[in-house]
C-alpha cells in the first residue's frame, strides 16, 4: 500500500482573512492569536493567512522595519497557535522576510505540536509586480524557485499571488506532484463597471483563473486574500476554496476580515483527474514543448539563482 | 441554410458605465475604515454646494457614518445662485443631516477689496480656497474629518483650484467619472433636480461646466476612459470622436498633471521625502 493511500483523506482548512493594522506586526499578531482562539473550540488541521497578513501589503521602504527571519515568523505563529491550542496544526502564512540583509516576499508553511514548530516549507514570490499600483522589485528580491513539499496531508505548493497568474506556475507545481496549492494573497480591487456581475471585476477574474487552473490539473486551491483599506486601496479579500473539478466551496467577504472554512475531501483529486486526465497528457507531452529550441530558455545549467 | 452570424461588438465609444450597489458598497466600505477604522473619527464634514458630487458624498457619508454624524455646510458667495442654496437644501432635507450656512462673501470680499483688478478666475480660486478654510476650521470643532467631493472628470481636466476642491483628506468619488457619478446618484436617491441640472462650478453668474470646457461630460467621460487605457488619437478617430474634441481633452489632461501631485520638492539629498524615504500614507 503506498504511502498516500495511508494519508488522511480529509482535510480541515480555515482561511484567516486578516484585516491589518498598517504596520503594527504585534498588534496584528495578538489579533490573529484571538482568531486561533476561537478556532481552538474546533480545531482545523491547516490554517492560511494572506499575502501580508499581519503587516500590510503596500509597505514602500517600511518593508525594511518590518521584515522578519522566517524562522522568528515561524516561532511567532507557532507561540500564537499554542496559546490558544494543544492540537497540532500546519500554518501557512505570507510575509515580508529579512534573510540576512536580502529582503523576500514570501511565505511559509509550518508545522506547529506542543513540542514547538518545524518549517516545511518556504517558499519566495517568483513574480514580483512591478507595474501600475505595484511596485515590489523596487523594494524586494525575487525568489527562484518553485518548490513543492510534503505534508501529512500530500505534496503542497505555495503561490504568492501573482505567482499564481502565470499559467505555468501552478502547472510546473501540479507537474511536481503538487495536489494542493495554496495562494496567499493581497490583491486592490478594481472594476465597478459590473463586468464582475455584482463583484468587482478583479474578484471575479481572480477566481475564474483559479477555477480554470484547479479544473485543468485536478487540485485543490486553497487562495487566502488580504482585506481593509491601505491608502484607499481597498484589498478585496473573497478568500476562497475550490475543489479538484474547479467548484468554488466557499467563499469569505471582500471587504472584512474573517474566517472561511473548508472540508476538503483529497479523494475528489483522484478522482477529478480520473474523470479529466489532462495532467498525465501533459506530463506525457511537456518534454516536446519545453524542449522547443524556439523557446528563449537558456541552454545549461542555472547556479546562481539555485536557492 | 443561412447560418447565424456572430459578431464581435465595435470598439466602445461610450461613457464609463458602472455597478452602482457595487460601487456603494465598497465606498461605504472605504469610509468606514478610513475614518472609524485608521482615524478613530466618526464625523464627517461636507460642503453642499447644491450640485450631485457633493450630494453622492453625502449620500454615501449618511450610510457609512449615519445621518447624526454628517454635517452638511452651505458656504454662499454673494454672486452664487440662490437655486444652489435651495439645491443643497433639498440634501439635507432628504438625508435630515444637520446644515449650517455660512455666508462668506465678507471673508472674500475682505481680501478681494485689497486686489479691485482681480479676474473672474482669481476670484474664483479665492472663494474656493476660502470655502476649504471654513470646512478645514468647521472640521476641527466637531471633531470631524472634510470629505473631498471632486470626481474624475474634473480631476483630469484639472478643471478644479488647486489646494483647494482636492485637499480634503478622503475623497470617495474622486475615482468616478461624471457620468458614474449620475448613475450613482439615481441608484442612491439623490433628488432628481440636481442630477438633472446643468453641473456648474457657481464661481460667476451663469457658469456651467459644459460651456467652460467646451464639450459635454458625457463625451469628455467616454473619450477620457479611451485615453486613459493607451488609445491612440488614431484610434479614438475610429471610435467617431471628432480631432476638436479628442485634441481638447487630451490638451486639459497634458496641461494639468501637476494638479494631480504635491508641490514639485527640489531633491538635494539621498533621504529626500517621498524619493529615497518611502512610507506610505497609512503607515
């Protein structure tokens, strides 16, 4: 019998879609310690903070006085959740890392038990924006790599937002053995033209993305938003979960912080991509096309950027 | 058989349209944590010029904050036309906010009798500034924050006095066109009479907007939205607007992006503020 067969078919996700005081890391952390609180009286196996979620996304220079080591934003989490539980928990959370002087969007998956905290996971955003209203690369560095990572629960990735809106991303992720991905994120929102159909049309394509992409390769998608107003850019939350066959459990507020709660089934993967087995074509078939020399890949081996 | 035909639609030419329950719900959302949330104030003061900006402002206000907590002001120039006075009348008497008006022909009057040569457009500027002097002063004794009431269109057109219709510190509208502003309106009940007449600044006898900008809103608002996504001349040609009418808008948005920003800062160091030291309003 292998090893996933052995895993928990079931997992219990709460998505704490915070609404954070600009810049006030403790304060925001002693509100999501309130918020594990309340979700101890029914503990979930995997809890999910958006992109920022305990500082604030548009962060400009402030960035520097806020950044953390993400073995310190592990701890943190970990001492939040055992405050409130003595269960056993993964967290996964966005936030701005400080790895030794290189400053990082990122975010981390953590295992937390009585006994401490142990680090799954880290993963750097790979695509910063840096257009329009965006403008991280003028203060943070790019990550390298997409990883993907084992949980108790099956093989994980973790997208940061725009991460997540190059198609090839959650691909090269399901590619890997990914059969959730998780996506913090903190997105303004914008278009009240009504092409949202009664959301604001960056809500609506948000989520259509992230149902096409959980349909095409039979994955859970786990999206965490960032909501309040940072400088009248209102951060539109709609945290959301969405099945394997691209249907959209829940969905939390745009514009309040709160909790969205899943249960996911991780049988439905096998059997989504039983039904629509695009992943193993494309396994089959993705030599051919990233083996192009029309491609404008570089030929060899990358070091630098191997992280 | 004549098979069916499907055809994409021409390019758009018309003004920007807009969800407007949509469009309140997010604008209330915005006045709330703006000011309850970040600022700890629950007031907010608004100037009531009579005209359908100010009017969805405090509209929108009411709902965010609650009537007793919105403070309508009416601020007449001796020149200003009495309807303007009875106009903003009709706001308060839908919303029962509370309303003072302040007449401050004295206030302008006292500067202007110092510069008998003043033009219309200067002493526009001086009754404009003076009416944010008294929203400014009216705010700090009531513990309440100015609420800014200048929509998109007049933003880019620059056609506004600086420091003075864009210096209050919110301003919920400030990202709708004119003409969502209107469908705003009717979805918010804003009495018809001001939705129906012709915007004016009420800065000289007879003014309207239209006839000093030389071309209607809804024409401004639809040329305005093509030319804020990138569109060519060329292309907005193609969309059956006139070259007056595309040369106009794009020559008052080209003359007045200064308008939109602080004051120019000469940059002399490596912490220059707002250059090198970056931090962001909320922080």
């Amino acid at each position: 019998m292998s090893s996933r067969s052995e895993a928990p078919f079931r997992l219990r996700v709460a998505i704490l879609q915070t609404k954070p005081s600009k810049g006030e890391y403790a304060r925001n952390l002693g509100g999501a310690r309130e918020a594990f609180a309340q979700l101890a009286g029914d503990p979930p196996d995997l809890v999910v903070l958006p992109e920022g979620g305990l500082t604030g996304y548009f962060l400009e220079g402030a960035v520097y006085d806020l950044a953390l080591p993400a073995p310190r934003f592990a701890r943190d989490l970990s001492d939040a959740w055992r405050s409130a539980s003595s269960k056993p928990v993964d967290i996964a959370a966005g936030f701005f890392e400080n790895d030794a002087g290189t400053y990082y969007n990122s975010a981390v998956y953590v295992h937390v038990d009585p006994n401490g905290e142990r680090i799954a996971h880290l993963h750097r955003k790979m695509f910063l924006p840096t257009y329009g209203v965006f403008d991280e690369e003028r203060f943070l560095s790019r990550g390298h790599k997409l990883g993907v990572f084992e949980t108790r629960f099956g093989r994980m990735a973790l997208l940061v937002c725009e991460d997540s809106w190059h198609s090839i991303v959650p691909t090269v992720a399901a590619i890997k053995g990914a059969r959730i991905l998780i996506v913090p994120s903190a997105s303004p929102g914008r278009g009240i033209e009504g092409e949202g159909e009664g959301e604001l049309e960056s809500v609506a394509r948000w989520r259509e993305m992230l149902r096409m992409v959980a349909l095409e390769h039979g994955v859970y998608v786990i999206y965490a938003g960032l909501t309040g107003f940072e400088g009248g850019k209102g951060m539109s939350g709609s945290s959301c979960v969405i099945d394997p066959r691209g249907r959209v459990l829940v969905q939390g507020s745009a514009t309040e912080a709160c909790i969205v709660r899943a249960d996911l089934d991780l049988r439905e993967i096998d059997l989504a991509r039983a039904t629509l087995p695009l992943l193993g074509d494309l396994a089959a078939v993705l030599p051919d096309l990233l083996l192009d020399d029309e491609l404008p890949l570089p030929r060899g081996r990358r070091d630098a950027a191997d992280l | 058989m004549t098979l069916q035909i499907f055809e994409s639609a021409a390019p758009a030419a018309a003004a920007p349209s807009i969800d407007p329950a949509l469009a309140t719900e997010w604008l209330v959302a915005f006045l709330r944590d703006e000011l309850i949330g970040r600022r700890a104030i629950r007031r907010a003061v608004i100037g009531l010029s009579g005209g359908v900006d100010s009017a969805v402002t405090a509209f929108l206000c009411v709902r965010a904050l609650g009537a007793e907590n919105v403070y309508g002001f009416r601020l007449p120039y001796k020149t200003s036309h009495p309807s303007s006075l009875a106009d903003a009348q009709l706001v308060v008497d839908a919303l029962h906010i509370a309303c003072r008006t302040i007449d401050i022909s004295s206030a302008v009057d006292g500067y202007l009798q110092m510069e008998p040569d003043a033009d219309a457009r200067r002493r526009g500027n001086v009754m404009a500034r003076m009416r944010m002097v008294v929203l400014f002063d009216q705010s700090a004794k009531l513990d309440a924050l100015p609420i800014g009431t200048g929509n998109k269109t007049e933003r880019l057109l620059g056609y506004f006095t600086w420091h003075a219709d864009d210096s209050p510190p919110l301003n919920p509208i400030g990202d709708l066109f004119k003409s969502q502003v209107w469908d705003l309106a009717r979805y918010l009940g804003v009495p018809e009479r001001l939705i129906e007449k012709a915007p004016t600044a009420d800065l000289q006898v007879d003014q309207t907007d239209e006839a000093d900008l030389g071309i209607s809103y809804a024409r401004a608002d639809a040329i305005l939205a093509q030319l804020l996504l990138g569109y060519s001349d060329a292309q907005l040609l193609e969309r059956g607007f006139t070259g007056e009418e595309i040369a106009l808008v794009r020559r008052r948005v080209d003359a007045t992006h200064w308008k939109r920003h602080l004051p120019t800062t000469a940059m002399l160091t490596s912490t220059a503020i707002n250059e090198f030291y970056l931090r962001p309003v909320d922080y």
